[in-house]
C-alpha cells in the first residue's frame, strides 16, 4: 500500500472512532512527534473529541473512560481489556486493540514515512536540555535536535 493510501485509510479510521464519540470528523491528520505515544498523530486527532486524552501504542490505545472504549471498540471492531488500577494511579482504565490500518501507520511514521506530519516544533527536550546546560555556564552549541552532524 502506499504512503498517500495509508494517509487516506489512516484518517478515514480515526473518523470514524471520533464520529463513534461525538466528534467532528477531520480533514488531515494533525502533526505530530515520532516515537512519542503522548504526541502521537492518531492520539492527537482525538483530543477534540476526547475530555481526558488517551495514549496510543504501536497496538494499543488506552483510555479512562469506559464509555468511550466501549464506542471505540464498537467503530472498530476491536477487543477491549479492563485494567485495575496500579499502584500510585488513581484510576483504572481500558485498553482498546487498534485496527492494523492504525498499527502499520504508526510504524511508518515512526521511520519517518511521514516527513509532512512531523511537528515542526523545535524538540522540547533538547530546549530543556541546553538550558539547564547554559544555566550552569555550559555551551552545548553542538546539538542541533535533528540526526544531521555537523
């Protein structure tokens, strides 16, 4: 499958989950960070739709609401798993398979099959990094926050 039908096929199944919560559907998927399942494409195109984010997986999603498993498991025809709370977390949640359109997106975006939507942002934290470094009197003028050297 190519990249621009992945793209399509992608979209058109994050659709349909957020139509399944009350959502809007999308144009495009939105930017995002690889490797990051917090800045992930796919869980930020939920957070219009979603009151508390969800955090997606390379095969997974996980979400605090039932009711908004339970209507994503019913869009995608997907298994739905009960977590009890752990140690030190207030709440329990619910792990949701998601379909292979998503996982195989996922991967791709992840080597970078994606360039359009890697957030532009620069890399916060390498920002962080060079500041707590400068703040102890320490240049870091070699690190660039991209895999290019110098």
């Amino acid at each position: 499958m190519s990249t621009e039908d992945l793209k399509r096929q992608t979209l058109q199944t994050v659709n349909r989950g957020i139509v399944s919560l009350g959502g809007d559907p999308l144009s495009d998927l939105p930017v995002g960070k690889p490797k990051d399942g917090d800045r992930c494409p796919i869980r930020r195109a939920f957070d219009s739709a979603l009151p508390i984010p969800m955090y997606v997986g390379s095969s997974h999603a996980m979400l605090q609401n039932h009711g908004d498993a339970l209507a994503l498991k019913r869009a995608w025809g997907t298994h739905l798993k009960r977590h009890l709370p752990m140690p030190g977390k207030p709440r329990e949640g619910f792990e949701i398979s998601i379909p292979g359109v998503l996982k195989q997106f996922i991967v791709q975006f992840d080597v970078g099959d994606f360039p359009e939507l890697v957030d532009p942002a620069p890399n916060e934290d390498l920002a962080l990094m060079k500041g707590g470094a400068e703040a102890l009197g320490i240049v870091l003028d070699h690190l660039s926050g991209d895999s290019q050297s110098a």
